[in-house]
C-alpha cells in the first residue's frame, strides 16, 4: 500500500530552495550574463521606440523573458547535471507555451489586481508553479494554470509564506538600491540601466528556483524525489 503523502513542509521548501540553488549555482552564470546583456540591449531598444524608457509594462523584453525563464526552470527541474545550453532546444520548442503562460497569467493577475488588490495576490500565489507544471508535465498554458491552481489551493497560506518571504526581501534589497541611487529614472542606457537588468536577472533566477522548490514539495510529497530536500 503506498504510504501516505508528507505534509507541506515550508522548512522543507526554503532548504530546498537553497541546496538547488547550490547545486546548480555555477552552471548558471554564463548563461546568465548573456540574459543580462540581451535585457539591456532589449531596454535599449525600449528606450528608442519610447515604451516606458523599457522599465514599464510595455516591454520588448517580455517577449523574450519567458524564453530565459524557461531555460532556467528546466536546469531547476533537472536531476541530470543539465545545463541552460543542454536545456535551452526545450526551452525554444516550449517557448509559444511559456510566451502564452506569462501572458495569460500576467493578464489575470493584473486584472485581479483592480478587484481591491487581493484577488491579484491570491492568483499570484496558486498560479505560481504553472510554468513548472508546464515544463515538466508537458501542459498547455491553461492546464499548466488549473493545475498549479489545484497543487496550491490545499496549502495556499504556507505557499503564501514562502512566497512572501522573497517579496519581503525583494522589496528591502530594492530600497537599499533606490537609497544607494542604483535605479535608472529614465531608463536611457548607461551604467545605471545596465545594474538593473543584472538586478532583475539575479532576482528571476532566485523567484525560479523557489517556485520550483515549492512545486517539488507539492507534487512530489509522496515520491523519492522530494527527499532531495531532507
């Protein structure tokens, strides 16, 4: 008889957070660096074309974000030794997948975000493993949605923990920034602008990496696989 499944352990999901994070840590940083330069020459290009000085919603990098984010889910999700050039033919074969997700998933966000704030949280949190959903169980983007939805909805308030922990230091490392003068105003290229992108890569790979812990521990609590985090 199969033993029943572990309760969600937050403990669990932030050490876990962590030993991925280690463990994939120097595989990542080329990779990285070159989603940096591509985010700068894309806020470059915002910044010619006018849309927002490439720091606001209308960005040429939102069309290329879930390209990178897809790569780095999967070396996230990998238990192979994998690596972003190993992952990245996925990466681009799911990258329509990815592009619709984030749309999606974006576009309710923000709308929940008119309905007294709340509701834009709330689907921020049980949508927050759809992209891993997606990649390592071969979803379309609306299943990927009501099966991240489904994982999340039982443990939505130690989800929520987790989540709110990196918000918490998102949030205090970005004022320090903005207190140092580390944050283009205008967006126009330059040393400023080219920080932010850094910044902004270093924190989507952090976010990576926890979603992904969290999604291990939902859909993996009564498998082998979750006992990487023990």
């Amino acid at each position: 008889m199969q033993a029943a499944p572990r309760s969600f352990s937050l403990s669990r999901v932030i050490s876990g957070w962590w030993w991925l994070l280690n463990r994939d840590g120097l595989r990542l940083i080329q990779f990285a660096a070159f989603w940096v330069l591509v985010k700068f020459g894309l806020y470059a290009l915002d910044h010619a074309l006018g849309l927002n000085q490439g720091l606001g919603l209308l960005s040429t990098t939102l069309l290329l974000d879930p390209f990178f984010y897809g790569v780095f889910y999967l070396v996230a999700l990998s238990d192979d030794g994998s690596g972003p050039m190993q992952v990245r033919g996925e990466a681009s074969r799911r990258f329509l997948a990815l592009l619709g997700l984030a749309v999606m998933s974006g576009a309710g966000i923000i709308i929940g975000m008119f309905f007294l704030i709340i509701p834009g949280i709330a689907l921020a949190v049980l949508w927050s493993v759809a992209t891993p959903v997606l990649l390592a169980e071969n979803k379309g983007p609306v299943e990927a949605l009501q099966t991240s939805f489904s994982y999340v909805k039982t443990h939505f308030w130690p989800v929520f923990g987790a989540i709110f922990i990196y918000v918490v230091g998102v949030i205090a490392i970005s004022i320090f920034f903005v207190f140092m003068g580390v944050e283009s105003e205008t967006g126009a290229p330059g040393p400023i602008l080219a920080i932010d992108s850094l910044i902004e890569v270093v924190f989507a790979i952090i976010e990576v990496y926890l979603y992904t812990a969290i999604y291990r521990e939902l859909a993996f609590r009564d498998q082998n696989v979750a006992d990487v985090f023990d």
